[in-house]
C-alpha cells in the first residue's frame, strides 16, 4: 500500500502528503491549446540563481539604504552644493531601478520554478471546471452544501474509472495469473492492532484554541514556507535555504519540533488567526462496532492489504502450496482526514488496487523480468535526492544491477507499474519512480520506490512499490498464534545447524499464570535474530526485557525459562515465511492526473472561442464512439440505427445524438468526453469515420463501420493503419 499523500500504509512514522514543488513549465499553464511539454528539472541550477539573486538583492537594498542615508545628509548639510545633491539623488533612483530589476528577476524565477502560480492555477481550474459541468465527478451531498474530502463519480467518470480498473486487472491479474480476493471493508480491531495501525496510522494535528477547528500541523507549516519562499522577496538566500531545507523534511519532524517552528514563524490559525494549540496525533482510521452489543471494536479498513495477509495460508493451500504467487485486491479504503484538499487527491473514502507477490526471501528473482529490463525512464534514487540532482533516464536492468533497485521481483514491478500508466495515457516524460529516502522507510523494508506522476499540483505518488520482507505474515502469526509460513521440500534430507527454542512451560506457567500461552507462543516466534539477542541478553544479564505483542505487554524472562541452543539436525524441508513485494495503486490520484494529461484546448473554426478536448487513449475513453446522421433525415437515422447495432453487438460503448445540432458543435460536445472517434452518416452505403485529435475523416462502408471502430478501440490496429487503408474525407460540413 502506498503511504502517500494518501498514507498507504503506515511506515516507521507516517508521512505528510509528498508532493514535491512542481517544475512544470510556464508555457504549459500559459497554453492549454498543445500538448503538455516534456519536463526536464532543472531544480538544482534554478536553486543556484535563486540564492545568487537573492544575495544581489540584500546587497543591493543595503545600497539603497545607504545612498539615501547619504542623500539625507547632503540635504541637511548647508555645505553641500545643489549640484552635489542632485548627483547623489541620481545615484540613488539608478540603485533603485537596479534593486527593482533584481526583484523582478527573483519574481519570475520564483514563479517560474513553482509552474507559474496564476498559469498553474488556471489551467487547474480549467480542467476541473470541464469535469464537473460534464459530471465526470461532483462533491458528494451537493445540495447540502457537501463534505471535504467525498466526492461522486457521474456517468463519464465511472466509466473511466472502470475502464482502468479492468485494464488494471487485464495487465496484473490476467497476465501474472494472480489470486483476486474480495475482502469486507469492516477490519476487526485486533487485525489491525496486529498490523500496526491502531497506534501508529497517524498525523499530527493542531486545533484553533478558540474555535475547536482542526488542522492538519504540518500542512499548515508546508502552506508557510511555500508562501515566503514564493511572495517574499526580501527573504535572504540563508532563511530560503533554511525553508527549503524544512520542507525536505517536514516527515522528520517530531510533534514538538513541529510545534516549536509553529511556533516561532508565529503560524495562526487559518481563517479566524487564533493561536493554535500544540500538535498531536491523530489516529485517520474511521472507528466502529461490530455487532449490536458495541462489545466487538472495529474500524474501516485504510487499505485492502490486511485481507490478503491474513488469508495467506488458504491462498498458498490454493496455490498448490507453491512459491511465488501473488493475490490481488480492488476495493474501497477509508481515511478519516485531518483536512482533505486537492480534489480527487486527498479523500476520506477511495479505491485502491493492492497486489501482495510472495516471494521466497532468499530467491527474489522473476522468471519474466527480462521482459522489462530494457526499459528506459525517469528514476529518482536515494544518493541523487541526496545529493540535490535531479530525476535522469535510468535503464531497469542497470537499476538493478547496480543494486539500486533492490531486487528482480521488485524491479519487474516497477517496469510493469510504468507500462501500465504510460498505456493508460501518462505522459512518460512526467513520470517518475521515486526511491525512499532512509528517513521515509519503514525499519523492515528492504526497498521502496513510488511511481510519482507531474500534476499541477507537483509530484504525485500515485503508486508505491514496496519490498516489505516478511514484516506482515510475522505479525500476523505472533498475534494470531496461526503459522503464515510456506514450505520447500529437500529432494534429500540436509544436515542443517538450526536455532531451537525451547520455553520450559513450568517456569512461565509460575510466573505468569493464565498469560503461559501467550509467553510461550511469542518465544517461539522468534526469528534467528531476535533469539540470539535474547540469548545473547540472557547469558550476560540472567534476564530480558521481552514484548509480548498478543499481551501489549513488555515481560522480563530470566534464563531458567527458555533455552535458547544451536543443534544440528536432519531436515526434509525448509520452513519459512515469505517476503512480500506489493505494489499498491491510488486510483483517484492515476485518474486526476490522467485527466490533466490528456486536457487541452483548441480554436473553433471562427477562432473567437477554444474548444476543451481530453485525449483519452480509447482503452480508458467514457465513450468509445458517437453515432451522428449528418442531418435528420428517416434513412439517416435507419442507417445510425443499424451501426448502433452492430457497435452494440461489438461490445462497444457509443452514443447516437440526432439533434438537429450543427455536426462541428455535436463534435466539440463529445470531443470534451475524450470520445475517441465519431461516425457520421451522410449516405445510406458509406459513412465517415472522424478520429478526435487529428479531425481526419475517412470513408468506410456502412457493414465495415463498426468493426473498424472495434479494431482500433480494442487496440487490434491503429488509426494510422485506417488512415492507409481507406479513402480520405473531406468536407467544409463537417469541418469543425
């Protein structure tokens, strides 16, 4: 699961939302009518300028400041001459219009850095006014004012939504042949106290002292220094480098280290500016009950993977007890929300699409990783974060070779994950796989990367790629009392030095009476390492401090209540539990982006209004084709009829619009769904078929119509294909 911006999954410390500060281009908020331009950071140099510009602008104010200090004293003095004075007060406005040139500078490239504030804003704006007037979603409960953070998908939406979702399952499921589950969304407390997020699925949160209004703490300190950085131009290059610096590492901070910066930037609240009360955290899952009697806690699920860790030993049983396999899981999460913003980006009730692949941890090798391993594309590893590089083209099987992807399992993931969104219509040259820092990892993982996607909003996480080593199945085995384990069998027995547990049961049944189960199961759980430590403990101390999770307790064992001995010994099998490489999908968050994508605008053929289209690649379009008879005649309309029965027949989602519209305003209408191709029936044996980006026309016989739509739809050929293969078309009547 991701720990995005959505939190995924909690990691050593939950994170805050990572989105990085955008790179995107001026000209591509400025022009919506071309395709999104290719996005290459130049963070690193436009950092240098900034902080050389801002030195320039101190030494310049400094000047300023002192020229008129000296201006004023000429002024004053009866010994100055007028002449002198006026040379003085020239100094003085030309270091003004140099300090003014500075600031100017500074401006633009702070503005330009950041995607153009005003651009960014209303390209944002222009898509988000497009989806909503055409219902692709709406905030949830309009009419009652609505609730941050729910939002519903109308018709368009929900099937771009289940277009990607069965796609999803066609490139995953279908083609690793995995086991898809189907688990409730209510999760009983203990399983997720197994898993760790009852105590640790949290934010930190600040309250308006007055009001009682909550705030998400460190989005408000994030909102700060994003506005310093970007409207205060007098801000040293020192205190810049200092709040950028803070908002590398706004996931490092510790709630009083949050509180104290709240503190001294003397942040208030929001709307009303009451002083704010000290963060805390605060636990996102959404609680209930199971049961009339509210006796059974419970909560909704914040994401899907908890149903297939604890169905694993049936699922490997399924499997024909073999390794590696993976399950699959869609379905809906909950986030109870500090402060829900940014649309489909941050919500209280999403979709995930979570894969669990169990793996043996000492083989992690993928039969088809040779298959990806030639794939080129952005890649953003720890030591260039680091470092303060950017993103460079990497080749996957370089990556992993070099041991920068940890892993062929999880590298195979990731160049399946980049096929699967370039294919859906991300722009590959906005998309890029992002490596953990330390700081962001959780202690178990062995490798974690994010595929982030460019957005107006910044960088994404969309879909994070993690090898979580065995940490879920242990888990869930020690608080359960249930083995999650799998097993190789020798072809011959092995002779093998093996750790033996081995609790003396009398000595903790008298220390600790009707808790000897759960003492006793937890000592046997143990992995190698943790046993060594305990024996390591227990030989130098006579005792250890031991944590009982089943219990939530911490117990001291003493050495006369378990041996702890290396024996060797015959084997037939290995025993052991699986690793988990998990790629995990925010399917809002993909959808968004893909919408801002595939936006842009055109003239309309008077060039006095541009036109919306989304060019939605015909795998995820809402609508695959329209079905327009040129003007309302019977035989026309027969004929559209036919077609329509034919695309039907095909499996192909269309619409027929008769009204007596002009056809270039039927087109526009459905060019603003992203509907890939129109019919248009101006004959009654041949018909023309229109592709949406191009606006070229072909003639097709009616009888051929539809299949030519399917094939392209489908994917079987390419509107180029149809372009060489059919006669060309041209007519003013239908020329947008």
């Amino acid at each position: 699961m991701l720990l995005f911006l959505h939190s995924l999954r909690p990691k050593a410390k939950p994170s805050s939302l990572i989105i990085s500060s955008s790179s995107l281009t001026l000209s591509f908020f400025l022009s919506f009518s071309s395709s999104p331009s290719s996005v290459t950071s130049t963070l690193s140099m436009a950092t240098s300028d900034e902080s050389s510009l801002r030195k320039a602008l101190a030494d310049k104010q400094s000047a300023v400041e002192a020229q008129g200090n000296a201006v004023r004293g000429l002024k004053s003095s009866s010994a100055a001459s007028k002449p002198e004075i006026d040379a003085a007060v020239a100094t003085l406005n030309a270091l003004k219009l140099d300090k003014t040139s500075i600031e100017r500078q500074l401006h633009a490239l702070i503005s330009d850095g950041n995607g153009g504030a005003v651009s960014r804003e209303a390209f944002r704006q222009a898509v988000v006014n497009t989806l909503e007037r055409r219902l692709f979603y709406i905030p949830s409960f309009k009419i009652y004012r609505g609730v941050a953070g729910l939002y519903d998908y109308g018709p368009p939406g929900c099937s771009v939504k289940s277009n990607v979702l069965a796609f999803w399952r066609q490139h995953f499921v279908l083609e690793e042949n995995m086991l898809e589950v189907d688990c409730p969304c209510v999760t009983p407390e203990v399983v997720l106290k197994a898993s760790g997020h009852v105590d640790k699925f949290t934010d930190l949160m600040v309250k308006d002292e007055k009001t009682g209004t909550c705030y998400r703490a460190d989005h408000l300190l994030k909102d700060y220094c994003n506005e310093k950085l970007q409207k205060d131009l007098s801000i040293s290059s020192d205190k810049a480098a200092e709040l950028k610096h803070l908002l590398a590492t706004l996931d490092d901070l510790s709630a009083e280290e949050l509180g104290a910066k709240i503190k001294e930037f003397g942040i208030v609240a929001p709307d009303t500016k009451n002083p704010l009360s000290d963060p805390y955290p605060f636990n996102l899952m959404f609680q209930t009950s199971i049961g009339p009697s509210g006796l059974s806690p419970g909560y909704m699920r914040p994401e899907t993977a908890q149903g297939i860790f604890v169905n694993f030993r049936d699922l490997y049983y399924y499997n024909g007890n073999k390794l590696p396999f993976a399950a699959a899981q869609i379905g809906q999460a909950f986030r109870n929300e500090i402060s829900p913003r940014q649309g489909l980006l941050r919500v209280r009730e999403f979709t995930l699409a979570e894969i669990e692949h169990f793996v043996d941890p000492d083989d992690k090798s993928h039969p088809k990783y040779s298959e990806v391993a030639d794939l080129e594309f952005l890649m953003f590893p720890r030591h260039e974060q680091v470092s303060g590089q950017s993103a460079k083209r990497i080749r996957l099987g370089e990556a992993v070779s070099k041991g920068i992807v940890n892993n062929e399992t999880l590298g195979y993931f990731i160049g399946r994950v980049y096929l699967f969104l370039t294919r859906l219509g991300i722009d590959k040259e906005r998309l890029r796989f992002r490596q953990h820092l330390a700081n962001e990892m959780a202690h178990y993982a062995a490798d974690c990367w994010d595929a982030e996607i460019e957005s107006s909003y910044g960088w994404i996480e969309c879909v994070g790629i993690a090898d979580r080593s065995a940490y879920d199945l242990r888990a869930h085995s020690e608080k359960s009392g249930i083995q999650l384990v799998a097993q190789e069998k020798f072809s011959e027995p092995k002779e093998v030095e093996k750790l033996v547990i081995t609790p003396v049961k009398k000595e903790l049944g008298l220390a600790f009476k009707g808790s000897q189960k759960n003492v006793v199961e937890a000592l046997e759980a143990m992995n190698e390492k943790e046993a060594l430590d305990v024996k390591a403990a227990l030989e130098s101390k006579g005792e250890v401090e031991f944590e009982v999770c089943t219990l939530g307790k911490t117990l001291t064992i003493k050495k006369n209540m378990v041996s702890i001995q290396k024996e060797k010994k015959k084997e037939h099998q290995r025993v052991f539990t699986p690793s988990v490489i998990e790629p995990s999908f925010g399917i809002g968050r993909i959808i968004y982006c893909l919408f801002e994508h595939s936006f842009y605008t055109r003239p309309s053929k008077g060039g006095d209004e541009q036109l919306n289209v989304f060019r939605f690649p015909p795998l995820v379009a809402p609508i695959k084709c329209t079905v327009f008879p040129l003007v309302q005649r019977p035989e026309y309309e027969e004929v559209a009829k036919v077609i329509s029965k034919s695309l039907t027949a095909a499996g192909i989602s269309h619409k027929i619009d008769i009204t007596g519209t002009s056809i270039g305003k039927r087109y526009a209408r459905t060019d603003e769904l992203g509907v890939p191709f129109a019919i248009t029936v101006d004959g009654t044996s041949s018909v023309t078929i229109r592709e949406r980006d191009s606006k070229d026309q072909v003639r097709v016989d009616v009888e051929k119509a539809a299949s030519v739509v399917r094939e392209v739809a489908e994917g079987q050929t390419t509107w180029a294909d149809v372009w060489s293969t059919f006669p060309h078309h041209s007519s003013a009547a239908t020329d947008d």
